[in-house]
C-alpha cells in the first residue's frame, strides 16, 4: 500500500524544479520558494495592493501578455541575470513594489528562476507561494493538508541554501510543532537539519523570535544572496529577511496562471 493509497501524511521538498516529476504533484499541494526574490518580491506586491501577478517565462511572452491586457492597469516587472529587464516599469526588488506604484495594477512578472518553478506546479491541485516574509501563513494552511511538495527555486541551475532554510523552517513548523506524523524525503531531512544547523535551537524551534539581522546574514553567504549582493541589491536581502512580516498567502490559479491573494478560511 502507498503512502497516498493510506492517507499518510507526506512531506517532499526539492532543492530544484528539475527534480520534481510534475505527475507527482497531481491532486496534491505545493509551495513554491523563492526567498532571492520572486516569491518575496510577490508578496510584496499583493501586500500592497496589487491586484494580481501573471507568471510567464519569456520576455517576449512577458510582453505579449501586457499587450493583450493593455496599458492602463497594467505594469511589467521581473528580472534577468538579476538586472532590471530594459523596458520594463519593475525589477525585482520588494522595495519597488510600493503601494503608490502597485495598487489595483497588475503586474506581468517574469524571472530568471521563480516562474520557472511556479510552471513545474501546473499539476498540483493548490499552489502557495513562500518567503520568510509570509512563512507563519503559509503554514497555516498547510496544517490540514496531507501531502505537501516544497519546490525550491534555486538559483541559476544550481540549488541555493536561501531556499532550503525556509524549506527547513517550513518542514520543522509542521513536523515539529504540528503534532503530526510526516513521512519526509530525504531533501525534507536534510532542508530541516540544514534550518536547526543555521540557529541557536531557541530560535529554530520556534521558541525564541528569529532575528532579522541574524537571517539576513545567513542568507548573504548563499548563492541566491551572492548574486543579489554582486547586482547592486543588497537591500533586498535585508527585506527578504522580515520573518512574517506579512499575513498573507499568495495563491497560483493553475488554470488562469494568474497569483492573488488566498482568500482567508
């Protein structure tokens, strides 16, 4: 019998979309995490005001997509090599994303590896988007739910320990403090361990505040935080590291391909 055939709760995180088998994600749920900065640049967003986020890959589609919806309501924002993409009104710098400049828009969005991750979910029945930002509520949501695939972004290929530690903290929330039994794979152990190794256990088991300035740090030395810092942007690590600075919980509509705000349960 399989853990989904026994209803056993299930745990998976992957250091890379590529790793996923979107067939495995078929009716379950997943969150996608991108601290370095797609997903925190997206919270950002909707905190502020804006209306909704689509997704897309390319530039050209990026483009295309603006074109159709039209000029008025709508903004293009996004990166490439962590530069601001010429011709667009937004980087993708939480900073930007203002409620003077955001508010009732939509922003066309397109990244280096975020979107990319967020594509590899098309087949999950719900999709959650995670910074350390929004952590606390995303969690929230997850509690009820039986099967869970954290899909990390990683940064140019490559994974990036920026993502594992919030997989981690995220695994150790609903692992450790929930009262249930997961059945993890190996990357989920490992994201966890690599989250307790980062802070003192006080703090990385919930029972102590985790401090901004000692996150932001950690998150400097990754490979997402290197190339955030080697573009000029450094500010933006220190934005990414505002633990549950938000309450809310940006949700992919798979069939639309469009993110707004989960509605609160």
């Amino acid at each position: 019998m399989t853990d989904r055939d026994a209803g056993k709760r299930v745990l998976n995180v992957y250091a890379l979309p590529n790793v996923v088998d979107p067939a495995e994600l078929e009716g379950d749920v997943a969150v996608v995490v991108d601290v370095l900065r797609a997903c925190t640049t997206i919270v950002y967003a909707l905190a502020s005001g804006a209306k909704e986020i689509v997704p897309c890959l390319e530039v050209s589609e990026a483009l295309e997509r603006a074109a159709r919806l039209g000029v008025a309501d709508v903004l293009l924002g996004g990166e490439r090599q962590g530069f601001m993409i010429d011709g667009f009104d937004l980087g993708n710098s939480p900073g930007q994303y203002r409620p003077e400049i955001v508010s009732g828009k939509t922003v066309v969005f397109t990244t280096t590896n975020g979107t990319r991750a967020m594509d590899r979910c098309r087949r999950a029945r719900r999709v959650y988007l995670a910074g350390f930002v929004n952590v606390s509520a995303v969690c929230e949501r997850l509690m009820n739910e039986h099967r869970v695939h954290i899909v990390c972004a990683g940064t140019k290929g490559e994974f990036s320990r920026d993502d594992i530690l919030l997989a981690g903290l995220i695994v150790e929330k609903l692992a450790g403090r929930s009262g249930e039994t997961y059945s993890l794979n190996a990357q989920a152990i490992t994201a966890r361990e690599n989250w307790r190794e980062a802070f003192p256990l006080p703090c990385a088991l919930g029972a102590e505040p985790i401090p901004a300035d000692r996150l932001a740090q950690c998150l400097r030395q990754t490979a997402g935080g290197k190339n955030v810092i080697a573009v000029g942007c450094e500010e933006d690590v220190y934005h990414a590291a505002e633990v549950d600075r938000f309450d809310i919980v940006p949700e992919l509509d798979t069939r639309e391909f469009v993110i707004r705000i989960a509605p609160k349960t």
